[in-house]
C-alpha cells in the first residue's frame, strides 16, 4: 500500500480549500503622499482608507475585487526602522501577499498540519485617520521561512472595505493576476498547489519565456512564472508584478500617457481575446500590465 497516498485521501475536511481569493497586497515605499499620488494616477481613483499604527502608516486603494496597501515607515520604532531597511535593501516593491479566507481559524489549522508553522489568529482593529471608521479582521501569518520567502497572510474581514471611488476617466476596474518569479518551480506549485489548496489550471513550457502556471484564487489568476536565470536564488521565491484589468485600453491608455505615465502601445495579449499594454513609470517599480479582455 502506499501509505503517503492513503494518508492523503484520508485527510479531515479542514484542510479542504479554505483560500477564496486575494484579500489585498502590501507595497512598500519611501514616500507614501508621493506613492499617493502615483497610484491615484495609475488606478484612476481616491484612496479609500488612510491609518497608521506601531510605526507604519498605509493607504488602501479598494477596487472591485482587491485592496492594494500602499504602506511608508513613520516615527522611530522598531517597525519603522524595519521597513526603512527593507526599502534601502530591496527598494520600493511588494511586500506581503495577503489572502482572503472564509475562517482564520480553520485557515490557521490547515497551515498548522501542513507544518508552515503560523502565527496563532489575531484580533485585529485599525480606524481611518479621517473619518474615524473602523475596519476588523482576524489573520494568521506562515512562516516565511518555510514560504520560498513571500510573507503569506491570511485575514477573515468582519466587513468589506469600503470603495475606491473613480477620479478620472477610464479607471482601473480590478486585479486579473499576480506574478509571483520562482527558480524552483515544482517546489512553488507544491506550496500554491498542494499545500495552499489553490486549483492549478495551466502549466505550460515556452522556449522563449520559460515555464508558466496558472493557479485560480476566487476572481483572480497567480501566476507562477519560471525563467531560468543564471546565479537565481532557488530558495527564495518574489512577488513580481500585477495586471489590472480595464473596459477599455485604449482611453485608459489615453488617460495615463496625459498625465505624464509612459504606457507601451496596445498589442494583442498572450492569452487568447487579450489585449495588453505596458506601465513603464509610475508604478513605484513594480512591473505592470494593462489588460482588456474582447468581448
């Protein structure tokens, strides 16, 4: 008998799929107004929430179906001085995937037997420096460590967010997928497969752009992407860079080059009834990508 594969089959309910989306991602920078600004511009909408807590403050943009955080050092505490470092280390740029569940404490368990070694679930309050609303959640945290390195979190919302309203023509309606740059692609499928319970629904080889996996995550696509790089570090995995779905590309194309943003000329996408565009600035250096799905 093989006894790996009937302890398997043979697994409680609660490590069934517990993930129902991409809740929102953390981007890091220097100068949050500054960052404030460019992604006003990029998404075509207001910031929906601004805080600050122990050290670091953030702005959430809230689109249809993500949060995107966009969080800067503040004061001189032990969390401010660890995100300047990272900043000076790494430069601006993701920081933290966060996953949308439907129980954090289910959620804390499946990672617990599957030995990611989380954080026990916290309560968690954060109020809007503005109008003093409060926003509730419940999280966990893998190890990251035992993670190829992406800070994975995990956040049950007591309510939703509120929204990003549009500023300007044509915006930015939500996210289509995540880029995550692996040197070890069959350990990355097992973590976003296996082990996180994600539906892998593409693997394909390309000669010219290596080896792509697809896996879904409620309205969004991860994307696990594999370029065989010379000196690439195979223990450490990297959030790359996002999509951002439009209705239509070429006024939205229009609008950002206006404002100054430099944007590659439509082209036809690599997956079927796409069409693409490039951000090349304004971006805080994560590599963007505009897309339209045809109708």
């Amino acid at each position: 008998m093989d006894v790996g594969r009937h302890v398997t089959d043979q697994r409680s309910p609660e490590l069934g799929p517990a993930i129902t989306a991409i809740d929102h991602l953390v981007v890091l920078v220097s100068d949050l107004p500054a960052a404030v600004t460019a992604y006003q511009t990029l998404l075509g909408r207001m910031p929906a929430w601004h805080g600050s807590d122990d050290g670091a403050e953030s702005v959430l943009f809230t689109l249809d179906n993500m949060s995107l955080e966009l969080m800067a050092p503040a004061g001189s505490g032990d969390t401010a001085e660890r995100i300047r470092n990272a900043v000076k280390l790494q430069g601006e740029g993701f920081a933290s995937l966060c996953f949308r569940v439907s129980d954090a404490a289910r959620m804390y368990r499946r990672l617990d037997r599957l030995g990611l070694q989380p954080d026990p679930v916290a309560e968690v309050e954060r109020h809007d420096k503005q109008s003093g609303a409060a926003l509730k959640w419940r999280r966990t945290r893998a190890a990251t460590a035992l993670t190829r390195g992406v800070r994975l979190f995990f956040l049950e919302l007591a309510a939703e967010r509120p929204r990003s309203g549009a500023v300007a023509a044509a915006p930015i309606k939500a996210m289509d997928h995540l880029v995550i740059s692996t040197a070890d692609p069959e350990r990355a499928a097992a973590l976003y497969g296996a082990r996180l319970g994600l539906d892998m629904v593409l693997d394909r080889l390309h000669h010219e752009w290596g080896r792509l996996m697809c896996f879904r995550c409620g309205d969004h696509t991860l994307e696990v992407v594999h370029r065989p790089v010379a000196g690439s570090d195979a223990e450490h995995d990297k959030l790359w860079g996002i999509s951002w779905r439009v209705d239509d590309l070429d006024a939205a194309r229009a609008r950002l080059v206006q404002a100054g943003v430099t944007v590659t000329e439509p082209r036809a996408g690599r997956k079927p009834g796409t069409r693409v565009a490039t951000v090349r600035s304004g971006s805080c250096h994560i590599p963007t990508l505009l897309v339209q799905m045809l109708r």
